[in-house]
C-alpha cells in the first residue's frame, strides 16, 4: 500500500519466484520477452558453476548451464565477527541471522554451535506461512547456545541450514570452490571474543 522508494524499483517492481536474484536491475529503459535464452555477457561467461578443479586456462563457458537456483544457505547477523562479548547471568549466548534455499524450498532446521561441531544447538526460525516451493525470501532466525559462564577467549560460532529437501550446507568451501566462487554456501562462521 506504499510508493516504492527509487532504491527499491520505484515506479514498478517485478519479482520472478525462482529466478536467482543476481539478476535482478533496477532502472530499466525497455523489456523484450523472448523464448531464446539472454546472450548477456552475464548469462553467457559469468553465473556458471564449475568443478573444484577448473581453473581460467580450462575453462569453458559454454559446457554448463547458467545457475537458476541457489543452494541452501545461512547467515549469522548477530553477534558479529570480532565482537568482544561477555556471556549472560543464565550461560546463553544469542545468535541471529536468516536462511533461504532455492526453488522455493521451506527452511526446515538451522543448526548452531560454538564448539566445531561436538554439540549442536537448533534455532527457532521465523518464516512466511507458504506451502514448500514458495518460499521465496529469507527465514530469520534466532538461536542460544549454552556456554560455559566461566569460559574466556575466542570462540568460532557456525550456521548450517537445512531446507525441506534436506539439503544442508557443506562444512567446508575445499570440495565446491569453483574459478568464480558462485554458489559458495559452506556454514558460515565467525569468531567472537568472551571476556
């Protein structure tokens, strides 16, 4: 019921479910439809996938298709890296953030931990009421994660998120780097200071 803003696509904005956001513009001067896939540099030679193994003296755009949907993913918002924190009276640590996954997919489980992984943590997640395959935006999240009260020093937080299809992020970025660093959706982690 508002006027969008020019930041935000005024006068008119256009959202495709399931087309990834990268190639979303802003400020459009005409819109052609065609049945033929966009010769775009962007389309062509850029969004693409490749194996851990290729490098820019092998590559060949043409031998992989464009990326249409995006792994599942996660993010931590808060507390954020290097912050310098003391722990609460009850021992818990909060921790925000979001998750999303492509096609649609419903955000079924974000994990956390702060101990690399000995004990998991399982946040409350806050999402649209949307049957799955309809998700299109991100799930904010909140998790607490029980620490030791005494314990000092730095401590690594990491975020994984499952989706309905039960797709789960990596633990690592080493087996699904790729030349262009797309779809790089390994936990993500961040070190935080108890005092």
């Amino acid at each position: 019921g508002k006027i969008l803003s020019r930041d935000h696509g005024y006068p008119l904005r256009c959202i495709v479910p399931g087309n990834v956001g990268a190639r979303n513009v802003k400020w459009l001067t005409r819109i052609a439809v065609s049945e033929a896939e966009s010769n775009s540099h962007w389309q062509q030679s850029d969004y693409k996938g490749f194996s851990p193994s290729t490098d820019w003296d092998t590559v060949d755009f043409t031998k992989s298709p464009a990326i249409q949907a995006m792994p599942v993913t996660s993010a931590i918002c808060s507390p954020t890296e290097g912050e310098v924190l003391k722990i609460p009276a009850d021992g818990y640590l909060t921790v925000h953030g979001y998750a999303w996954s492509g096609g649609g997919r419903r955000i079924v489980r974000v994990d956390l931990t702060a101990d690399r992984g000995k004990t998991w943590h399982v946040a409350k997640i806050q999402q649209e009421a949307q049957p799955d395959g309809r998700h299109y935006g991100w799930s904010l999240w909140t998790g607490r994660i029980k620490m030791e009260t005494a314990s000092t020093g730095e401590v690594e937080i990491w975020a994984k998120a499952v989706d309905s299809a039960y797709n789960v992020q990596p633990e690592t970025f080493e087996n699904i780097w790729n030349l262009r660093g797309v779809l790089a959706n390994a936990y993500h982690r961040i070190k935080i200071k108890i005092i």
